[in-house]
C-alpha cells in the first residue's frame, strides 16, 4: 500500500538500520555530507554480506548467486589507502598515490578517492 509504512514495517526497519549505519560510518569518518551516497552504497554492500535468520543463516548474497560471499577484502571508510596509479607515469615516478577508502560499489569494487597531484 503507497505511503503506508505500518503496513512495511519490516522493510521500513531495515531501511532505517542501513541510513543509521551509513550515517554512524559517514560521520566517523569525518566525511561529508556529499559522501552519504558512497556510505549508503557500503551499508548495503556489508549488510549482504550479513548471515540472516530468515535465510536459514545464509546471507542475501549466497541465496543469489548460490556461492558464499569472498570477504578478503575489508575496509574502513574513510581510511587511509595506497592508491596503484594507472596513469602514465616516468620511471622513477611513484606508483601509487596517496588515497582515501570511499567504500564499495554494488558490484564489490572499491572505490577510491584520490587528490589530484600535479607535476612539478
């Protein structure tokens, strides 16, 4: 039923479970406002990754794809992060840049954010 929440309130819990989580990340990050989508993303993407009591303690992603989720690959937002340059660079320039973990793309890619450096 539009606009009746009482009637969803499952769904409405969750919903609510993944803002306070994206917004308790954001802001222990120290990361703006204009970063809540890359929060909300990484919210989802670990709450799929979350064992679940309705699915017989599988996660959501396991009953999709029929495989256990890889979880090799944590990360904190909003961390500190070695970045590999794929930019054309001379031969003794360095080969990573310095980077920011902005979080995980529904795919599973992270994602992250680097300032710019110019030559000098």
């Amino acid at each position: 039923m539009p606009y009746a929440p009482q009637q969803n309130g499952k769904v409405e819990r969750s919903n609510r479970v993944v803002v306070e989580m994206a917004l308790a990340m954001r802001q222990t990050a120290d990361m703006g406002e204009r970063f809540w989508s890359d929060a909300a993303k990484t919210t989802a993407y670990i709450r799929n990754r979350f064992p679940s009591k309705v699915l017989a303690g599988k996660t959501p992603i396991e009953v999709l794809t029929g495989r256990a989720p890889a979880l090799n690959k944590p990360g904190v937002l909003g961390c500190d992060a070695e970045v590999l340059s794929k930019a054309q660079r001379q031969k003794l320039d360095a080969k990573t840049a310095r980077g920011v973990f902005i979080g995980y793309e529904k795919s599973g890619v992270a994602v992250f954010g680097c300032p710019v450096v110019r030559r000098q």
